[in-house]
C-alpha cells in the first residue's frame, strides 16, 4: 500500500473490509488494515514507527 498507492486509489474501504472478512480475517486486523486506507485516503502519510525506521 506505502509503495504503490495509485493502485489503491479506485478501491473503497468497504471493499477492503469485504474482503479482508472473506478472507476469514480477526475483527481486530481488519480494523487495522482498514484504518491504513482510511487515512490513506484522507491524504494522510504512512509512517513507521521509528524502532523499526533502522531496521
């Protein structure tokens, strides 16, 4: 999603949850991927936290 946020531009976020509970997925990872786009889509940047910025 961080690298190629052009593909992820026609998709919704209620397709991402669709899928991702198809997929057979906990509630609580699906909150998390779907939060990623929502602020993806808001305009907001993707930032790694900084234990892992180094690795």
């Amino acid at each position: 999603m961080m690298n190629r946020l052009v593909r992820w531009a026609p998709i919704t976020v209620e397709q991402v949850r669709t899928k991702c509970r198809a997929l057979g997925m906990h509630p609580h990872g699906v909150d998390t991927i779907v939060g990623f786009l929502k602020r993806q889509k808001e305009g907001r940047r993707f930032n790694v936290q900084s234990s892992y910025r180094a690795f």
